[in-house]
C-alpha cells in the first residue's frame, strides 16, 4: 500500500493570465488546484495563498502548504496491529 503523504506535492507553476505565479497540488491523476477540498473536514488555510507575483514567495508558499497538508490528522492515525497469534 503506497504511502499517502507521498500521493500529493506542491509545486509552483507560471501564472500567465497573472504574469505571477501560481501554487498547484501534483498527484497520481495530474495537477490541480489548491483548494478547500484538501482540507477533509479540517480547516482550510485561506493565509497562505495560492498566487504571487515573485517567484521566491509561491515557492515559499508551497513549503507551507506541503507543511500543512502533512500535519493533517488523518495522517497521524495509529496504525493497528492486524497480526493473528496461532496457538
């Protein structure tokens, strides 16, 4: 079973409608948006922000939101132990 918190990334793309640039999530079915539906019954995290003009605070940015995304509690879940003991 893959790991989860490899699934997901953040990555900085060129912004072209904006001439900035944009932060996007990057997984197993492509790139998207940075949205509410990262949250899963969490809060969302507005401040960070998705769009910037310098390239250096997306990337900083994209650091948080990677930050955020893994401290999420449904990654800090306990694994149960599935082992039988045959007697």
């Amino acid at each position: 079973m893959p790991n989860r918190m490899s699934e997901l990334t953040f990555i900085v793309r060129g912004d072209l409608r904006n001439m900035g640039w944009v932060v996007r999530t990057h997984g197993v079915m492509g790139e998207g948006a940075v949205g509410p539906r990262l949250a899963k019954g969490t809060r969302f995290p507005n401040e960070i922000g998705t769009s910037f003009d310098i390239k250096e605070d997306a990337e900083i940015a994209c650091e948080r939101w990677d930050e955020w995304y893994n401290n999420q509690p449904y990654f800090k879940k306990p694994k149960k132990n599935n082992m039988k003991y045959v007697a």
